[in-house]
C-alpha cells in the first residue's frame, strides 16, 4: 500500500511537471548547517513583479516534496500568483526532519526562526516577494512551527495558518506576541497525535483560540456556522469558528473537523483525508489575502508598552502600573473579576494560568499571569 500511494505520488510530480509548472530546487547556510528548500513559481511568474509568499512548513518525519504534492497550493498559486516555499526541516537522532518549535521530546536545536527569517531575505532578493504579505502555513509539526513564527517573527509575517498543530504548553505560558496576528486553525476533534483538548506536548485548541482572540481583540462574529456536508462518505462535519475586531482589520478562525484524526489536509486529491467539504488550501490563501504587514500594525502596543504587573507568577496579591480598568479571564474565556484598583487580590484563585487584559481609553492590552 505504502509503495502505491509513493507511486500515485510521484506520478503525480511527473504529470504537474509536462503542465509547464516550475519548482526550483535551492539550498543556504544557516547556523553553520546546510539547508535546502523548493520554490514553486506561479505559471505566470515574471521577475519583474512583486508577489506574495507563503512558506509551507512540513510535518515531522515528512518532507517538503511529498506535501508539496498533496496540499496542492499549486493550483491556487497558479490563479492567485503568488510563490510558495516548501523548506526542508533538519534530522533528528531517529533520522526524522523536524521544526524547533519548543515541543517536548524533540531537540531545541537550530534556530529554526533565525533560519526562516535569512530564507524570506534570500527571497526576495531573488525573486522580488512582497516583504508586506510573507505567509506561513504547515502541517502538525509544521502547524507547530507557524505559532512559533507568529511570536518570535510577527514583524515580518503577516498571518498564520496551522493544520493539525497546537503550541506547546510551556510556550503557550510564555508566548506574548508583540502585535496582534490573523491565526487560523484546523483541526480534528478526534486527533490522538496533537490532541484536541490538550496533552503535555499540546495547548488544548479552544484554550489556544480563545487567547489569539483576546490577544487580537477580537469577538465572535457571529455564531459558530456547520459547513455543507458535501461528501457524506467521509463521516466527518466540519464547525466554523470566526472572531473579528470591530474594524474587521484582523481575525481569528477556527475550521474544527468534527470526527477529524490527525496529518489531514480537508480537500487534498492526492490523499484520502478525513474531510473533502472544503479545500484547505484555497481557504487558507482566501484568509491569507486579506491581511498584510504595514507601519501601523507591526508597531508594538504603546498601551502594552506602559502595563506592567508584579508580581509574576504571584501567589497572591498584584500590583499593575498603568491606569484603567483590569479584567482577569481564565483560559476558557471567562471573565471572573474586574477591577479599577491598582492592588488586586487573587489569593482565593486557584493555581494556574489566567489572562490579564488593561482597557484603557477603547484600547485593550493583554498578558498572561501565573498563579501558584
């Protein structure tokens, strides 16, 4: 079966390939190591144009040619003209490529960030992109790795979208982008790999939307919307979840695969996959072409910049600076106190992580406080 589905594969390359469409193969050090990647050009590519670029990022122990294959984001490059690079991630001790993206068991070496980062540079020199509208979208792994990018690099991506990925806990304590970030994510409630409710390598998925969402300053748009069940062979639904600022300049969205296991790309024609209603990969560009970079919303939050709280973690009793009206929610959501006071009390809290959001003048500021 395996040999087959390899064949069917590679088949598939063969004949994309007599339909005049170009994949460069290309390689650059990074951190002393040697790293390669492809780059597919839109049919319609000219150098002369600036176009946008969306960096797929594989899951782990696959590669960038076998998921360049079965996302198929070629055909929606071809129409939308914007390039795709598919880099290769680096070797664990069981021969498997990976992504550093924090999560437990896997090395915490390279600098993975710093390498994606050198890769847009190379880039755009050599074929023009459009430093406004940089993408990242991956697979498990990969899906792992776009979170680490909307922290550690979100003045030079514009949006993220995960498959089947998460952040891991620890990250997830610590993670405090410096601007808000368009997130998408789709995910299967019944993934046993990067489980939907959560384990020691995985965020559970409502608690990670639920922070975007505050962290976006984002609210429900409306209520959550049930896909058409196209293909009822499939025996999966799919739940879609959207939650926008009032000036819709931003979005959070959540594509929950009602049924759904893990390492499924929705729509995929190469592979079987868990739901074919919609097309993960024209979804996610629809999504991704809403949003780019510019000097007002890569800028860090001044009001963000003036709040500040100690102590954390705390066990007890905080202090913020900063003046206006303090809400705590826990991960779910919930808003559990609201204060105008400078001192606040959370000795009757129970131990764990909570949200802090500052609203001060319409303007809302969110961090993470630890309680023990």
């Amino acid at each position: 079966m395996k040999n087959l589905l390899l064949f069917i594969l590679f088949f598939s390359v063969f004949i994309r390939a007599a339909e005049s469409q170009t994949t460069v193969t290309d390689s650059m050090m990074s951190g002393g190591i040697m790293r390669h990647y492809h780059v597919y050009l839109p049919t319609n590519y000219a150098s002369g144009s600036s176009r946008p670029l969306i960096i797929y990022l594989h899951g782990y122990s696959s590669n960038a040619t076998t998921e360049q294959i079965y996302t198929n984001f070629m055909a929606v490059a071809d129409t939308a003209g914007f390039l795709v690079v598919y880099p290769e991630g680096t070797v664990d001790s069981h021969g498997y490529q990976f992504w550093n993206a924090g999560i437990p068991g896997l090395p915490g070496v390279p600098d993975d960030v710093a390498f994606l980062s050198s890769l847009i540079d190379k880039l755009h020199n050599e074929y023009n992109i459009n430093l406004n509208r940089v993408y990242s979208t991956g697979l498990s792994n990969g899906g792992y790795m776009c979170y680490r990018l909307a922290w550690k690099l979100s003045d030079r991506i514009a949006a993220i979208a995960s498959v089947s990925g998460s952040m891991p806990p620890l990250d997830f304590a610590i993670c405090l982008p410096p601007r808000p970030i368009p997130i998408m994510e789709i995910h299967g409630t019944a993934d046993t790999i990067v489980s939907y409710t959560g384990s020691v390598i995985a965020t559970d998925i409502d608690t990670l939307m639920r922070f975007w969402v505050l962290h976006d300053r984002c609210l429900p748009i409306s209520d959550p919307i049930m896909l058409p069940h196209i293909d009822t062979a499939d025996h999966t639904t799919v739940t879609h979840f959207e939650w926008v600022p009032e000036l819709r300049n931003m979005s959070v969205e959540l594509y929950r695969i009602n049924g759904g296991t893990h390492v499924d790309w929705p729509g995929s024609p190469y592979l079987t996959t868990d739901n074919m209603d919609f097309s993960a990969s024209s979804t996610i560009w629809q999504f991704f072409n809403r949003f780019e970079l510019s000097s007002a919303n890569v800028k860090a939050d001044k009001t963000a910049d003036s709040f500040n709280f100690y102590p954390n973690p705390t066990p007890g009793i905080i202090h913020i600076t900063g003046s206006g009206v303090a809400m705590i929610f826990d991960m779910t959501g919930r808003k559990l106190l609201t204060s105008t006071e400078k001192d606040i009390d959370l000795t009757s809290f129970p131990a764990g992580l909570y949200l802090l959001q500052l609203e001060n003048n319409g303007t809302r500021s969110v961090q993470k406080l630890m309680k023990y």
